[in-house]
C-alpha cells in the first residue's frame, strides 16, 4: 500500500482507494490533520457508537488475556 501521494496546485491530496475503503472513509468523513514528529497525520473522527464498539472489543479482548478483572490499582 505504500505509494506516493502529490499535493495538487490548490493543496489537495487524494487518498487512494484501497485506503479509504479499509479505514472506511466516504464522502463527508471528517479527518482532523495532526503534526507529530514533522509528519502529517490525518486521524479520523469517530462517532460515539464506534467509540463504544471499540472499547467493547478491548474489553473482550483484554478479559481474555486476563482471565478475570483488574484491580484498579493494577492499572497505573
């Protein structure tokens, strides 16, 4: 997937298809550019209900590898 990107006369760049369609961009998705490190990072916004899912799916994952819960205490 490594491919180069040009920036047009009016400043756009265009993310290649395949990228869009595994990080599930469309028309209308927010991306909020970031610098870190002197590169650009464009994050993508995320809705309250795919917050949610994700910290779901940590959970499962995290209890798995655990086999039961964490003290508080054990976090930090």
């Amino acid at each position: 997937m490594d491919r180069d990107i040009r920036v047009d006369k009016k400043g756009r760049i265009l993310i290649p298809k395949e990228i869009r369609e595994r990080l599930n961009i469309k028309p209308g998705t927010k991306l909020f550019p970031k610098i870190e490190a002197g590169r650009l990072v464009l994050l993508k916004a995320t809705s309250v209900r795919e917050f949610q899912s994700e910290v779901k799916n940590f959970q499962e994952k995290l209890r798995k590898l655990t086999k039961g819960p964490i003290p508080t205490e054990k976090l930090f």
